[in-house]
C-alpha cells in the first residue's frame, strides 16, 4: 500500500504534463484579436538605429503589408527570423517592424547579426503601440490591406506551413480586391 502511494506524485505530474503538452499544440490557444477589420492604431515609433527607417501607422497605408513584432530576447522570433529573410529576399510584400521590450541598442544589434528583413522598424520603448495593438507576447504577426486595416494576426511564429496555409491566401485576396 505504502509503496503505491509513493508512485502517485509521478503519476499525478505525469497526467498534469500531458495535459500542458496538448495545450500548447492545440492550435486554437490564441485569443482572438479585437483589431480585426479594424485600422491600425494611429502610431510614430522612433527607429532603433540611425541607418534604418523609423516607423508610422501611414507607413502601413497604401500595400499590403506585414507588422512584426519582434526582440532579440525572443525565442519564437528566433525560429522566424530566418524565413522573414526569405520573404523579404523575394520582394513580396513589405514586412515592417516593431523592436518590443528591450533597449533599441540590442534590437538593432540582433538584425546586424543576422540580418534585417523590415522595410522600417519602430522601437516601442514605453509599449504603447505593442497595448494599443493588442499584443501579448512576442513575436506576432499582423497583416494589413492597403487602407491599413489589419485583417488577420499570428500570435506565434511565422513559417512556411504558416505563411502558405494562412497568409498566401488572404494577401492573394486582398490584392485582387485592391
């Protein structure tokens, strides 16, 4: 009796586990973003370094467009970076930034190392903008149409299943209907 007693903290973390783990597979964890089909929230953002362009809610007006949310602290910006790269690399659609919650010095730093694919990026020092959008963690992806209405988010990293399956679709759509 004693010896099955022993067993039941494992067996208890082992249920709890399990039932974390299909969680955080469970595609439908994000909440939902109040923004959609609405316009971008009204915005100027210093740039994180002089040699790269600052950033306004104006500059999200006119194509269709990506808004990344991103920090070098980031894992999850980590595993897209490198596909970002690759959209930009194709020219695409532009793809502009938003350095989230760490001094502007290491956010510029970061896309030194391993490259920048924003058309221009914004240093949100205070969160203002990252509240106003609605975020609550990093990295999310926004798209907008050419009025800048932002019509979809991606509260998680973006890749290639990702960008074929959700985005490809709504940007092909919102092209033609421009």
């Amino acid at each position: 009796m004693k010896k099955g007693l022993l067993f039941l903290p494992v067996l208890l973390l082992a249920i709890f586990g399990l039932f974390s783990f299909q969680a955080l597979m469970t595609k439908e964890t994000a909440r939902p973003s109040a923004l959609i089909g609405k316009p971008v929230p009204d915005f100027e953002l210093p740039a994180i370094s002089e040699d790269i362009p600052t950033l306004t809610s104006e500059m999200l007006k006119g194509d269709v467009a990506l808004l990344n949310i991103f920090g070098s602290w980031c894992q999850g910006c980590h595993i897209e970076h490198p596909f970002l790269i690759e959209i930009a690399a194709k020219n695409d659609i532009p793809i502009y930034g938003i350095n989230w919650n760490e001094p502007s010095e290491k956010g510029a730093a970061w896309l030194k190392r391993f490259g920048n694919p924003y058309t221009a990026i914004g240093h949100d020092e205070n969160g203002r903008v990252i509240i106003d959008l609605g975020v609550y963690g990093a990295p999310e992806t926004f798209l907008i149409d050419h009025k800048g209405i932002i019509r979809y988010r991606l509260p998680a990293p973006l890749t290639q299943q990702i960008w074929e399956d959700e985005f490809v679709p709504r940007i092909l759509e919102l092209e033609a209907a421009q």
